[in-house]
C-alpha cells in the first residue's frame, strides 16, 4: 500500500511538472495565429510565429497588420495609416516573477495573438488612452500610432469571443513572458481590476497570468516579470520614466480625465461587448477580400484555422502555423516517461 502510494505521487508529481514546465502550454502556443485576411490599407496579410530561440527563450516575430477588418481612423490628415511591422520579441519560457513590478514602456508591451501591438492604458501625455483616444478607434477598438503600428489600449474585441460565464481563453502575451486572458475566470465570473493585482494578474493553478477588463488599467497595469531588454523600444528601461517608462499605477484610475464614461461595477451593465454585437459590428464594415470573399464570422474563422494547424507539419514556413514546440513537447514527454518509469518499477518492488 506504501509503495502504490508513493507511485501514485510520482505520477501526479510528474502531471504537475508538465503544467509548470513552460509559461505558455502548448494549447496557448498553438493560439498564436493569424486569420487568413488581407488587410486593405496596406495590401498585405499579418502572420505571427513563435519558435525556440533558445532552451531559455521563445522567439516571437510578426508584422503586426491585423488579421481583421481596420479603420477608419477619425485621425489628422497627416497621420500614418497602418504600416507593416518588423516585431521580434524574446519570451522567457519560465518567466518568474520578479521581486518588485516594475513600470510599463511606451510602444508595444504585448503581443495579442493575431500578432498585433498591444499599448500600455496611457496615452503620450500620461491620460487614460482609452477614454482620451476613443474617438480616434476604429470598430475593434485599435488604431496606429504616429508611426503606423496598429495596435490596442483596451479589449481587442475583435480577437477573442466575450461571451458571459464562459471563461475566457488566451487573448496575447506580455513582453515578461506571461500570457493574457479574457475578462472572465475559469469558474465563468466576470472579473474587474478590483479582483486583481496592481499588475492587474492573478495565479490560476499556480500559474500567473493577465486578464483584460472593462475598466482600467484594462489590460496591463506593470509588468509581474522581467522584461528583456531587447524587447523595449530604443533601449528605454521599464524603470525609467524620465525616458518613457510609465509609472506604476497606486490607485485605480490615477487619470485627471472623467472616468465615469466607462463601465462601473454593477452587474447588469459589466457585459458591455457580447459576442453577437461585436460580431455584427465586424460584419457590417467588413469589405470584399481580392478572392471576392468576406469575413463573416472571424471567432469560427479562427478556430478552423487553430483545428487545421493542430494537424500541420510543425516544421512548415508557413508564418501561421507555429513552428517552436517541437522540443518543449520533448522535454515533456521525457518527464513524464522517467516518473512514470519510477513508479512502476516501486509498484513492482512491492
């Protein structure tokens, strides 16, 4: 009976060191893809890839055009439009938590899983860009900085399916390496900054990780882990706000901008995005693709696309197909196939 029972906790030891092995499952990598949509404005189709830059790092690149329908943008004339991006990133494997947050860069803090841009709450002047710049976004609530990067400060609406008490999947990742849900827990409740840390994260089975919410700072509010600095523009450290670095949030929200525009605690009104509306805003401003098709219906769209990749040659060039889980998956299997050796060999013992 002793020996069974120590089999059966290597066994679970040997489940609970596959769970926590990387940041990101396999079923969260295989997330990172981009619809086939060619993006009017620029003439081309986004693609995201992720691959084994190192047995420490994921590499992430994309060009960050988006895999929907954008614009228009109620911006100055002389305003970029969308322009193609050259993004490579470094994501730990096993991002740990550092010992204190630290603050948000400006540019891209994250990487939603079509491949686009996602901002930090701030505008340029330190505002809450989400109420500052509304006006500016378009039908998924994205827009292009001054320098063309499409990318989001709130929920990407158009990325991910809000559906009531249903727990939300994987909407991006973080530049320190943990990923980025949806706005509704695993238990199908609907979770508000109040229910999170200053980081605006929680631990779910042990494993940290963001989620988007209808009130600020929505997204990010700091950074939980260590960020390479390769990934912050222009060398800018996350700790130094005199060159551009965001300071820490201390309350909820530190905007001299009016915040009772935006969706409060109340039950009845905290579902502001449902699925069917978002849906039927995409439809009713998408546009004819070159082939002559439209895009009807981009959550079916997308897990069509996730099913099709599942089956796919991990080695494939094809930039939507992630290609980087081929030793993850190895070192994995080893785990589990030495435990599992471990506790026959005690069962047999006995």
């Amino acid at each position: 009976m002793v020996c069974l029972q120590y089999s059966m906790a290597l066994v679970g030891l040997s489940l609970m060191m596959l769970s926590y092995a990387i940041a990101l499952s396999p079923d969260e990598l295989r997330s990172f893809m981009a619809r086939t949509y060619i993006e009017d404005t620029v003439g081309y189709q986004g693609f995201v890839r992720i691959s084994n830059h190192s047995a420490a790092m994921f590499q992430i690149s994309a060009n960050g055009i988006p895999d929907h329908v954008t614009g228009p943008f109620n911006l100055p004339e002389d305003s970029d439009d969308v322009l193609v991006q050259n993004f490579e990133y470094y994501i730990p494997k096993n991002p740990a938590v550092a010992d204190n947050p630290t603050d948000l860069n400006m540019g891209p803090i994250g990487l939603a899983i079509n491949g686009v841009a996602i901002f930090s709450p701030y505008s340029a002047q330190g505002t809450d860009a989400v109420i500052t710049e509304e006006r500016t976004f378009d039908a998924c609530d994205g827009h292009p900085s001054p320098r063309g990067t499409y990318h989001y400060h709130g929920s990407p609406i158009c990325v991910f399916e809000d559906v009531e008490g249903v727990p939300s999947s994987i909407v991006g990742v973080a530049m320190d390496g943990f990923p980025i849900y949806g706005p509704t827990d695993e238990n199908g409740n609907r979770l508000f900054s109040e229910d999170l840390d200053d980081c605006h994260g929680r631990y779910v089975n042990g494993r940290y990780r963001y989620h988007i919410t209808d009130d600020f700072p929505y997204i990010l509010g700091c950074y939980k882990g260590e960020v390479d600095e390769r990934n912050l523009p222009q060398g800018m450290g996350p700790n130094r706000p005199d060159q551009g670095g965001i300071p820490v949030p201390t309350g909820r929200p530190p905007m001299t901008s009016p915040t009772e525009t935006r969706v409060t605690r109340p039950t009845e009104t905290s579902v502001t995005r449902p699925t069917e509306t978002s849906v039927t805003r995409h439809t009713e401003t998408s546009v004819t693709r070159p082939t002559g098709t439209r895009m009807t219906n981009p959550m079916e769209t997308r897990r069509q696309i996730m099913s099709t990749s599942q089956t796919s040659n991990a080695g494939s060039n094809d930039p939507l197909v992630f290609s980087g889980n081929s030793s993850t998956s190895s070192a994995q299997s080893a785990i589990l196939l030495v435990t599992s050796c471990l506790a026959i060999v005690l069962s047999c013992t006995c």
